[in-house]
C-alpha cells in the first residue's frame, strides 16, 4: 500500500518571523516594566542592546507594533507606548520584514542587473532609461515615482531575456508591505531619494556599457545604502 506522503505546508510548522519575535519581547518588557500609556520607551540604541538584537530588527519590530497600535513612533523623539495600546492583543501579520526583503533584494538583483548587462538589447537598455527618467520627471510625485522605481528594477529583470526572473523580481517587489511603507513614512529623506536616483543612472550606464562586473557592484552598492539608511535612520 502506497502511504500518502503529506504537503510540506502541513507537516511543518513556519517559524515566526524575527521581527515578531522582538515585537512580543517588547510587549513583555512594557508588562514588565509597567511602562505606561504616553511614556516614552528606551532609544533604540538601548533598546538593541537591552534585547540583544540589531538596530534593523528592532527597527522591524517597532513598526509592527506601531501598526498594531501598540506604540507611536514619533519622529525627533522617540517611541512611546500608544494611549490606546492593548498589550494582550495579537499582531496581524504584516509579511517580510523590510530587512528580510532587502537581503533577498542584494543576493538575487545584484545577479540580475549583471546578467542584464550581458544579455540586454538597445530596446531593453532604452527600456530601463525611460524608466530612470520618468522617475526624475516625477521625483515629487511620490506614488508616481515608486511606480517608476518598480518599472526600473523590473526592467531590468525584462533584459535579462528570462521571464522566471522577472517573475522573482515582481514577487519581491510586492513584499514591499505595510512595514516597508511605514519605514519609508518615518525614515526616507530628500537625500536618500536622489541618492536613489544617482544609483539608477550608475547602473542603467553599466549596463549600457555592458560591463557586467560594474552592473552587479552598482545594483549591490544601491541596495545595501538603502538598507544602512534605513537601519540607522
């Protein structure tokens, strides 16, 4: 007799994510602590170290719990416990954190936009160009602009010739979930914007030039700025 051999899914139970992790040591320490609605949590430096974490996962947490209206975070100042905070209650998932993302991002773009270098035709370097500049053209559009950033990065997926790529690439794109946009809301900066852009037009160039050495050091530098300005703030 054949044994019915179960799904993954349902044999094995997913872990929770470290950002979850950190988000109920933090509920616990306010329970602990008695750290009352309105007061103001440790720095996130203190906190780091209180938790044993890095400032990036600590950073994920705050947010979810910001999101679940456990605390405020509160720009120049500081966190606090949130007036209406329900410390008992569940978070709802909120997907990959934003770092978790982004570490994908390094591994698997930076392959990409060498590839892309290699295989791209004029119309797929046109492509990734037209996408750089109407990113420009609607740097102070914001919905317009991420949009763009989108059409960049897929476009470049597009050169490569392999729409399984291009599948992968449009998958973590749409990872970009409520944490990604709460950390954009409390964290990006006019700089970090047109330090995006100047990064656009050093790899679009690469792979123009067909340089694919230059093409993945370009998309790797990119991304792991993003993530120092995002982690440090």
């Amino acid at each position: 007799m054949n044994k019915k051999i179960s799904p993954p899914h349902e044999t094995v139970s997913q872990e929770p994510r470290l950002y979850r992790v950190v988000a109920d040591r933090i509920q616990q320490m306010i329970r602990d602590e008695r750290i009352a609605p309105g007061e103001r949590l440790p720095s996130e430096r203190d906190l780091s170290i209180k938790l044993s974490v890095s400032r990036a996962s600590l950073r994920e947490a705050l947010l979810a719990l910001e999101l679940g209206g456990v605390v405020e975070v509160r720009s120049g100042s500081g966190v606090y416990v949130s007036e209406a905070a329900t410390l008992e209650a569940s978070l709802a998932e909120a997907g990959p954190g934003p770092f978790e993302v982004l570490s994908a991002r390094r591994l698997i773009e930076a392959e990409v936009a060498a590839i892309a270098a290699r295989m791209a035709t004029d119309s797929a370097v046109d492509a990734i160009l037209r996408a750089v500049e109407e990113m420009e053209r609607q740097h102070a559009d914001k919905s317009s602009n991420e949009q763009a950033d989108r059409n960049f990065h897929l476009a470049i997926a597009r050169a490569t010739g392999n729409s399984a790529l291009v599948g992968v690439m449009g998958y973590l794109w749409d990872q970009r979930g409520h944490l990604w946009h709460k950390l954009k809301e409390h964290f990006q900066t006019e700089e970090l914007r047109l330090e995006t852009l100047a990064d656009h037009r050093r790899i679009v160039a690469a792979i123009a030039a067909r340089d694919p050495a230059e093409a993945k050091r370009a998309m790797r530098a990119h991304l792991e700025r993003v993530t120092r300005t995002f982690s440090r703030g």
